[in-house]
C-alpha cells in the first residue's frame, strides 16, 4: 500500500478489498447455483417428458453411458473445478485483507493465518487438479448431476 496512507485510510482500503472479493464469490455461487438448477431441471423434464410421452431416442445403451460420462467429465472439469478456485481465490482474498487490517490495527490477539495463496499454493494444499472434489458443495453437485444423468440414461426409453 502506498505510504502516503494513514493507518485508517489503509484499513478502510483492506476492509473494502476484502469486501469487493467476498462479494464476488457471492454473485459467483449464485450464478453456480442458477445454471445447476437449470441443468437438472432439464435432466428431470427429459426423464419425465420421455416416460409420459413414450419418447424413444434410437442410441445403444453403451452410446448413452459413454455421453453421460462425457458430459459428467465437461461439467466437473469445465465448470466446477474452475468455479472452485475462483471461488478459492476470492475466500483467501477476503481473509487476507481482513489480517492485513487486523495488523496494520496491531491487534495482536487477532492471529488469523495468511491464506492469500496463488493458484499453485492450493492445489498443492489441495490434493492438486482434483483438489476440488474434497469441496463439500462440489461433491454434492457433482453428485446430483451424475445421479440425474445416469437415471435419465436408465429411464429414457431407447429404441
């Protein structure tokens, strides 16, 4: 930070960096959350849809696995795991300003660690390329769209 800040002046300046980062993960998760519903809307109106209207779709069962597990593999490596660090990145911002106010204000009892990391520091803290699994909202999303596209594989009638 520039030295021609007083100390106020520098913590107002982290409290509002680490509020601009925590609300970019919000509008983030919320856009996450809108296109994950909007997917499994769609995979239940596609297993609902083909049951009520005898829907036939002409694709061998083995074709059917093999797309799921295609589109499983696009959606947990073209959209979480790039959601997730991104997410990442802004929950460490967030808490890194909010230390870096914490000492500039020498508050000594307030001991939160660094974790203002970059990309490389969490994946290794992270299990590396697939560190987002060990996310619990990634699980679980990842979860329902597998369980959804495996169902719509099984019950979507095939000619």
């Amino acid at each position: 930070m520039s030295s021609n800040l007083n100390d106020s002046d520098k913590i107002d300046a982290c409290i509002k960096l680490a509020q601009f980062s925590a609300g970019r993960h919000d509008a983030r998760r919320n856009e996450e959350w809108k296109l994950n519903f909007s997917l499994w809307g769609f995979l239940l109106g596609t297993i609902v849809a083909s049951r009520q209207y005898d829907i036939q779709v002409p694709v061998s069962f083995g074709l059917r696995v093999m797309i799921a597990t295609v589109i499983v593999l696009v959606y947990a490596f073209y959209w979480q795991r790039p959601l997730w660090v991104a997410n990442e990145r802004d929950k460490r911002r967030v808490f890194f300003f909010r230390t870096e106010a914490a000492r500039i204000m020498d508050v000594q009892r307030y001991n939160v660690p660094n974790r203002y990391q970059t990309l490389n520091d969490i994946e290794k803290e992270n299990f590396g390329f697939f560190g987002f699994l060990r996310d619990w909202s990634m699980r679980v999303q990842l979860c329902i769209t597998i369980a959804l596209l495996y169902t719509a594989s099984w019950l979507v009638k095939f000619a």
